[in-house]
C-alpha cells in the first residue's frame, strides 16, 4: 500500500471537489433542459 504523503493528499482531495463540483453543474444543466426553472440560459 502506498504512503500517501501530503501532495497526494491535496490532490485526492481538489480532484474529489472537481468531481462533485461537476456533478452539481450537470445536475443543475439537467434541471435547466428540462424547463424546471422557467428562465433562459
């Protein structure tokens, strides 16, 4: 098993806020498409 030391921490981490950050956006994109929010892109 590796070490994680503390560059590999950080990295985990911002890639794990990159994924969720994403995920909010495709989420918020879907809603949009679908005419939930009755407003213009």
């Amino acid at each position: 098993m590796m070490i994680p030391d503390k560059k590999t921490k950080k990295k985990n981490i911002l890639t794990a806020l990159t994924i969720i950050a994403f995920m909010i956006f495709l989420f918020v994109f879907t809603l949009y498409n679908v005419g939930v929010f009755d407003r213009q892109i």
